[in-house]
C-alpha cells in the first residue's frame, strides 16, 4: 500500500476521532454523574455546526479567527441550551421513570431538527475551504486544520482530565458518579452539579459541532449517525470515563477510516462487532466501572 | 378498573378500526395501516420491555429482518408467497435466537446497548450487501396481493388476532413468568423458573411480532428502504410504546395508533410536523407519565368513584 496514502487516511481517522472524542467526553459525562442516555446529544453536536457556520460564513468572514470565535459562539450558545434544558425540562423528572427522560431527549432531537429547518432551511449548507487549511510541504499537503483539531481535541482532553482531578468542583462530579448518595451526605450540592454537568456535556458537543462543520456539511438530522457512534465510543472505553472516551474515539476513528480503504463491506460493522464484543467480554468497557440504574 | 375491561377496550378500539375506512379517503387508509402495525409492534416491544423488564434499543432489526426476508425471497429470488415468508420468519428466527443469546448475558443498560449494537451491525450489512438489500436504495417492486382496501383489512385481521393472542399471553404462566422476572429475578428463580429462559422466550416471542408487523409493511409501501433498520426507528419502537403505557397490552397498542395520529395531523398542518411531534410528545412526558392509557384509567376510575 502506498505510504502516501497511508498518512493521509492516518490524519483522518485522527481527525474524526477528535470530533467522535469531543461528543463522547460529554455523552460520557451526563451518563456518569446523571444517568441520562441524551440522545438528544447528536441534535445539540448539530446547533454547534449551524452557530460557528452563521459566525464564520453569514457573519465575520472565512478566516482562522472568526474560526476561533465561532467556537466561542457555540460553546456559549450550546452550552446554554444544555443549562436551559435541564433546569427546565429534565430537573422535574429526576427520581421518576428513566422512560420519561428517553421520550424527552427523543422529543428534543425532533423539535431541534425543526428548528434548525426554520432557522437556516432543509438544505445542506457547504462551507468553503478555510485558506490555509492544508499547507504544502515538499511533495506533501499537510492538513493544517486537521493537526489543529487534533491539538484542540488534546487540550481539551487534557483539561477535563485537569479539571476533574484537580479542581473541588471536578473532584465533586467524581464523587457523584461513584455514588450519588454518599457525595450528597458529604455536602455536595447534587442539584447544581447536575445543571454543570449538563451544560459542560453539552458546550463539548456544541464545539464538536463548531470543528466538524468545515468538513461535514450542516444538515437538518446531521447528529443522528454521530450519535450513534458516540455510543459506541463510550461502551468501549466505558461509560463515565474521559479516558475512556478517548481511547474509544480512537478505536472507532481509526477502525472506520482503514476499513474504508482495506475491507469497505466492513467500515461500519467493525465498529459495532467490537462494542459488542466489549460488552460481551468487559461490559465496563476498558476503562470504566460499573453502572447500575439508579432506582 | 376491572380485570376484564382491557379486552373490552381493545374490542371496542378494533371495531372502530374495523369501521374507519369508511369514512376515510386512500390516503389515511394507508395512514391507518401504518398505525396499525405500528401499534403491533408496539405490543410486541412491550411483551419484552414492559412485561419482562428489558428496555431493547434494537428492535428495529426484527422488523427489518421480516421486511427484508420478505421482500428478498419475493423481489431477488423469486419465492412464492408462502415461501417467502417462510424464509422472512426463518431469517427473524436467526437473527433473534442469536442476538438475544448473546444480549441475555446482561440486563439494563448493557442489555440497551447490546441489542443497539446489533441492530446497527444489522443496519451496516444492509448498507453495504447492496446485491441482496439494494444498499441505500432498498428493494423495489413489492408485489401487494391485493387493493388497499382489502389489504387494510387483511393487516387488521391479523393485528387483531395477535394483539389479542398478546393479551391473553400476559395472563397465563408464561406471561406470569415474564413479570415475576421483571419484578424480582432473583425471587423468581427461587420459585424455580429457569430466568434466562424466560427472558429468551420473551426475546424470540417479541422479535416475530416486530417481524410479522415488518412482513405486512413491505407490501404496503411496495418498497423498503435501510431506514427501517436505523436506530431511530428503534427509539421510535421504544417512544410509541411509552407515551401509550408499558403497563398494558391496550397501552401499547393505543400508543402506536396515536404516534401515527399525531404524525398525521401535524403533516396536514405543517411542513414542520417533527416540531409539533416534538412538543407533543414532550408534553406528554409532564401530563401523561404512565402513558395516555394511564390517563384513561384515571378518568375511568374517577367517573366510577
């Protein structure tokens, strides 16, 4: 095989896998401390690609900085959403049936789908190539924005990672995951931490949204394979595990992108032959711990 | 509310639906059988979910595994009807007893997340086997033995008799079995059930009800595409079941009609029906948590005093 090639699909597969990273973290996240399954995850990843398109190419202007700033502007803007959410929509149904927060997310990925069509229109929305976003080198191109999103994707990680081990807040959110009970009789103000929670997750899909848009084309119903496939990330690095996510970003991105090229029936089906296999044989996946219902 | 007054509302249901093509043009003729094989779909999931325990985020694939088996053993090999189907529930049988021994080592959300991965494992052959499913474009060409208004009937007939057979399998042991399961498993196998059995029969019972419901659609449609095999159409399962109410077989049945119901009113009155599907749905989750049968119950209940 050609080793060209080989380097380009290598900066794919880690491209994708920093998009796939930035979803899961905060999947992740929300199931580890509250155990919602968001599937509503994917439609607020979509609002994040159709805030930094509006910033960048309706507003400022193609460049790296209004880039920069559209990240910015869905972070907030996701992030909110995610707040206004949870305080409003999901905090009366905590202690009910986990039924009611499934149809709730499920009614949230349908009326956001809506409101992106009325908003911005049914059709895709092309983003034109940053200048800039591939440089040559000798005979090479090298992706600029790609090792920038792979950059940002380590930063982030890194943060988070900081932030949970390091910080009283991140160190509570911990607690919380282990046991909610305990982490409250201890003084932990469950309540506000599950709106940071939430927003936190969401902010990281709307800038997952933000980074993505310049290669995947904003569309209506763009969250719902991602969504999917984030799943599939955090049951095989284990749910409620940023480590976890990432690792299992990685798997996925890289599986998808060399099965494409080496064996193209299988490009998808890899992907979940190896959650099954995950849940089958350590279904805390490889770096998480065990998550039962809470009742 | 008496034991007995689930049978006669879902008696009385089925006789409105036996009437309602009178007074409805081609197009909700269609509608409706869309409803209701939805709503036996419905029922189906709900022998597994609400009876037995087991949330399955993957029940789009017996569906598909009818509707496909169908439509390949009709369109791409040229079977007889009967041999067709034969071959659909032969595939259904397959794809059940395999994916449900597997995801039967766990419950909850690993359980969830098994059959969600089955399913998409499913999804993705379909895809990319396009000289078997026809990959995105599915399978063309379906024949209907018949106009759409016997057809409706037919679809009813055997929705009825199996929402029916539904009701009356909840009541004996085996159905009895299901919810000791759900309720207490440990507790059941005290007692002497074989729990992953239980569990399996639900599994394989429910998958040829999603199946059946997969057979009669393909026809209908005359065509198929991979999207009956995405996960949103199994959260779709999942969805209509809950806002009718897991606790009854009446419940998911109604659930299935009204998620067809809505779907049809909000497209009259919008190009932005998801919208309304949304907000009506999140309405629900405040106003209605055990799911509008709940509703009807409580109503029921007051007005007896």
């Amino acid at each position: 095989m050609d080793i060209n090639l080989i380097v380009v699909q290598t900066f794919n597969a880690l491209f994708y896998a920093s998009i796939l990273f930035l979803i899961s973290s905060g999947l992740s996240l929300i199931y580890g401390i509250m155990r919602i399954l968001n599937l509503s995850h994917g439609a607020l990843y979509m609002v994040g690609a159709y805030v930094t398109y509006t910033v960048v190419i309706l507003w400022l202007g193609l460049d790296w900085f209004s880039m920069v700033l559209g990240y910015v502007a869905s972070i907030l803007v996701v992030g909110a959403l995610g707040i206004l959410v949870e305080r409003i929509l999901l905090k009366p149904l905590y202690g009910k049936s986990h039924d009611l927060q499934l149809l709730l997310t499920f009614a949230l990925i349908l009326i956001l789908d809506d409101m992106v069509k009325m908003i911005w229109g049914p059709e895709y929305r092309a983003f034109p190539r940053l200048p800039g976003f591939s440089i040559p080198v000798g005979e090479f191109q090298v992706p600029i924005y790609f090792v920038f999103t792979l950059l940002l994707g380590f930063s982030v990680a890194i943060v988070l990672h900081l932030f949970f081990t390091r910080t009283t807040v991140g160190k509570m959110i911990r607690a919380m995951t282990y046991s909610p009970e305990v982490a409250s009789a201890l003084g932990v103000n469950t309540d506000r931490l599950f709106a940071l929670s939430f927003g936190l997750g969401a902010a990281l899909a709307g800038l997952a949204g933000g980074v993505a848009v310049p290669l995947y084309t904003a569309s209506p119903g763009m969250g719902t394979e991602i969504i999917v496939l984030s799943f599939a990330v955090i049951v095989i690095g284990g749910m409620g595990s940023i480590k976890g996510a990432l690792v299992g970003s990685l798997i996925v991105g890289f599986s998808r992108v060399f099965m494409v090229m080496l064996f193209p029936v299988m490009e998808i089906a890899l992907i979940y032959i190896i959650m099954a296999l995950i849940l089958l044989v350590k279904p805390t996946g490889l770096f998480g711990m065990e998550m039962r219902e809470r009742r | 509310m008496r034991r007995d007054a689930e049978l006669y509302s879902l008696i009385l249901l089925l006789g409105v639906l036996a009437v309602a093509p009178l007074f409805s043009t081609q197009y909700t003729v269609r509608l409706l059988t869309v409803g209701l094989l939805y709503g036996l779909a419905a029922v189906g999931f709900n022998l597994l979910y609400g009876y037995t325990g087991l949330l399955s985020f993957g029940h789009a694939m017996f569906w598909s595994a009818g509707a496909y088996g169908l439509s390949i053993g009709l369109v791409r090999l040229g079977l007889d009807p009967l041999q067709s189907i034969g071959l659909a529930f032969l595939l259904t049988l397959v794809v059940a007893l395999a994916t449900g021994y597997l995801s039967l080592r766990h419950t909850e959300i690993y359980f969830a997340m098994l059959t969600l991965a089955f399913a998409q494992l499913i999804y993705a052959l379909i895809i990319k086997l396009r000289d078997i499913t026809g990959g995105d474009e599915g399978i063309y060409g379906i024949p209907r033995p018949m106009g759409l208004g016997e057809y409706y009937y037919l679809v009813l007939a055997i929705v009825a008799l199996l929402v029916l057979l539904a009701w009356w399998i909840v009541r004996t042991p085996l159905g009895l079995g299901f919810q000791a399961v759900r309720d207490n498993s440990s507790r059941a196998a005290s007692v002497g059930l074989d729990v992953s059995r239980v569990r399996l029969v639900s599994y394989v019972i429910s998958a040829l009800y999603l199946s059946v419901a997969g057979m009669l659609y393909a026809p209908l449609n005359r065509a198929i595409t991979p999207d009956i095999a995405f996960w949103t159409f199994s959260a779709i399962i999942v969805i209509m079941t809950i806002i009718g109410g897991v606790r009854r077989v009446a419940g998911a049945f109604i659930g299935g009609l009204i998620f067809i119901f809505i779907n049809i009113n909000a497209m009259r009155f919008t190009e932005f029906w998801q919208l309304i599907l949304g907000v009506i749905l999140a309405i629900l989750v405040y106003l209605a948590p055990e799911g509008v049968s709940g509703i009807v119950e409580k109503v029921v209940r007051r007005v007896k005093g």
